[in-house]
C-alpha cells in the first residue's frame, strides 16, 4: 500500500460517520457497519495490486489461450452458426440460428466509490442502451445469483426484452426485484434445481431451448466471508439499494441444451458465473451420462482460487471441448468495449495451466468486454 490507498482508505473509512452522512438503514441491519469495514478493506486491499495489465499482456503471449477481441462482429443469429458474447462481470449473450440466451448482463459498472461509499446503486441507462445488442433473438434471461454485478441491470433490461421472453433465477431474484418486474415475467427455478447431484429437472424456454438448473456456490471475498450474502425470503418493497442490499441468494449453474426439431439436444453449454467447491455445480449423473456431452463450460474466473479443486472438478466431470472464462475483468472501472483488465490479483496463466493439465485438447478462450466468438454448429466441422 502507498499513500495514496492510505488516503483513499482514511477517506472511505471517514465518510458515514462524517456530519449530515446517512448510512441508510444500518439500525435496520446491526452487522452493516462490520460488514462495511470488512468490504472497505476488502476492496482496498484488492486495489492495492497492479499485476492486472502485466498478466494481460503475459497471457496473450501463451498460444493456447486463446484473446477474442473482435468487437465488430455481430450478435444477430446466423444459419449454422453459434455466436458468444462477454458483456462483462458474469455477462454472457448467447445466440443460435434457434433463440438465445442473456445471462447475468451488466454494463454499469458502478465506481470504488460509490460501492464504498453505500451509495444506492442505479444502472447505467445511457451505457446500457449504447451497447446492449438487439434483443430480438433473446427469449430467455438466466441469473446466477443476485448481487448487483449479475442482477443490478435487469429490471431495466427487461423493458427491452421481447414480451414472451422470461427471466429464470432464485427466489431471492424474485424477491428482490418484486416491484420492479412483473411476477408472471420472473420464473424462481429453485423447485426444479439439483441439488448434490440429486433431483432437478429440464425447463423448455422455448421449442429448441431448454435450461437444466443445478444449486452451486459462491467464493468468499474475504477470510470465509462473502459479501452480500444469504436470501430475501419475501418480496420487498424496494428494489435493493446499496452493494450490501443486493443479496447473492441460492447461487444456480445451468446446462443449456440447444434442441433440434425432434427435441434431441444438438449442443450443449454449462455454465456457472460464481467460483465454487465440490460438488456444487454439478449436474445428475442422470444428466451428465444421458448420451450428450458438454460441449463447452462458461466458467468463473475470479476467486478461483479461493476454492479446492476449481474448476478442475467440473472439467474433470464434464470433459468440454471448449472453455470460456468471464468474471476476469475489473468491474468497476466504466464500461467500455474492448477495454478492461484482469481483476487484481488474479492469475488468468496459472488458471489457464490449471484447466490444461484437466484438459489438454480444449480451447481455453477469453473475451475481451463485447468481444464476440463464433462457431460451427455442424457437427462435421
Ligand atoms: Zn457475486
């Protein structure tokens, strides 16, 4: 730490206590003021490393991994062909020639500050509308769990969606953002989620796609604990407010089956936007060794290695092609495509070696923020 994180710590530390500063409902919540501590030093300490940019550049050195920096192509489905998006955070557009798929889309990005600070968090409007694609092709939104870098957007976005277009996640999702989005549009996927390897069942999100939820988990941020976490157990009249309102809830993976015309899956897609330990994540044996492999795993990187064995255990169990790595970025610098650094701290080479060893033929891709990768749906290709 230099003295400029002494100075910024010294500020951040001051400010609720500072005359006329209102920590909004902190007699409502007793832990807040600790738990804000906590985060101030959380996000401090992880400001303190600058590493970000060099592993960039190292990283993009390794042949094997592979950096997708096209930011020019677009999302509009294309015959035979598959399109993947990194918007940024966990923000993932998926497109077939069939429908597609959002996953937990953020553009925000809401500064140190303002996280720091506990001010209420609103999305980002202008930003959103500038680099959202056409939703058009989307008919179903999945959200992995609820703090605001995977969910803070979403009642905004759901205005653009088209109207038979669902939104699949907790029921803390729900809860939360009770008078924001109309309950009939926000589907809890808890009693159809697995659990330990054990129960779940498929959800059709339209004729050729249909969604597999499994219960997994969250890395702490800090020691053993993870900010924002546990579950809002009834709807609420507000929407969550500052960084410490929005509750993660049940963390939830999903397989994602891309159906042909007689219902028999043609691809398919795990993915999990929070870092994990076994067995979360992982689907029925039931489903693993029905007779369609994964074909790629979207996967967490940031505070992988907080947890044992991740993500080797999903990749040791699923066996995918392809690897696609998101939660790499900085997300709290401004959104901008093209542009953004790995999270601090966070060794993409040494994750890279690590699903190497688990996987030596599969490719190993990271996408830049909008950056777009595309790939044959034929099987012969
Ligand atoms: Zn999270």
């Amino acid at each position: 730490m230099n003295k400029y994180h002494y100075r910024i710590l010294y500020f951040f530390g001051k400010l609720p206590f500072m005359p006329g500063y209102k920590l909004e409902n902190s007699t409502k919540h007793p832990g807040k003021i600790f738990r804000y501590i906590n985060f101030i030093l959380a996000i401090s300490v992880a400001g303190c490393s600058a590493a970000g940019d060099k592993i960039l550049e190292s990283s993009s050195k390794n042949s094997s991994l592979k950096w997708i920096t096209d930011i020019s192509a677009s999302t509009h489905a294309e015959n035979g062909v598959a399109k993947l998006q990194f918007i940024g955070a966990g923000g993932v557009y998926l497109s077939f020639p069939q429908g597609g798929v959002l996953v937990d889309p953020f553009y925000s990005n809401p500064g140190i500050l303002s996280l720091a600070s506990l001010r209420t968090l609103t999305p980002d409007t202008q930003t959103i509308d500038r680099y959202l694609p056409p939703l058009n092709d989307i008919n179903a939104v999945l959200i992995g769990h609820v703090h605001f870098d995977h969910a803070l957007d979403l009642p905004y976005i759901a205005g653009k969606l088209v109207e038979n277009a669902r939104i699949y996640g907790s029921a803390t999702l729900k809860n939360s953002l009770a008078t924001a989005i109309a309950p009939d549009r926000l589907i809890d996927v808890e009693p159809s989620m697995s659990v330990d390897g054990r129960g779940g069942q498929w959800l059709m999100l339209f004729p050729h796609l249909r969604v597999f939820p499994i219960k997994s988990e969250h890395a702490p941020h800090i020691g053993s604990w993870v900010v924002g976490s546990g579950n809002i157990e009834k709807p609420l009249d507000h929407v969550p407010r500052d960084v410490l309102d929005w509750r993660a809830g049940v963390n939830i993976s999903y397989l994602i089956d891309l159906l042909d015309d007689e219902k028999e899956p043609l691809y398919r897609i795990f993915i999990q936007t929070s870092a994990s330990s076994s067995p979360n994540g992982l689907a029925p044996n039931s489903v693993l060794d029905d007779g369609k492999a994964v074909d790629m795993a979207v996967l967490c990187a940031a505070n992988y290695s907080k947890m044992e064995h991740y993500p080797e255990y999903l990749l040791e169990r699923m066996n995918p092609q392809k690897v696609v790595l998101v939660h790499w970025e900085k997300f709290w610098t401004p959104y901008e495509p093209g542009q953004a650094s790995p999270l601090p701290g966070l060794s993409l080479d040494n994750l890279y070696q690590r699903i190497n060893a688990v996987l030596p033929q599969a490719e190993v891709s990271i996408l830049q923020r909008s950056a777009i990768m595309r790939w044959s749906l034929d099987p012969g290709r």
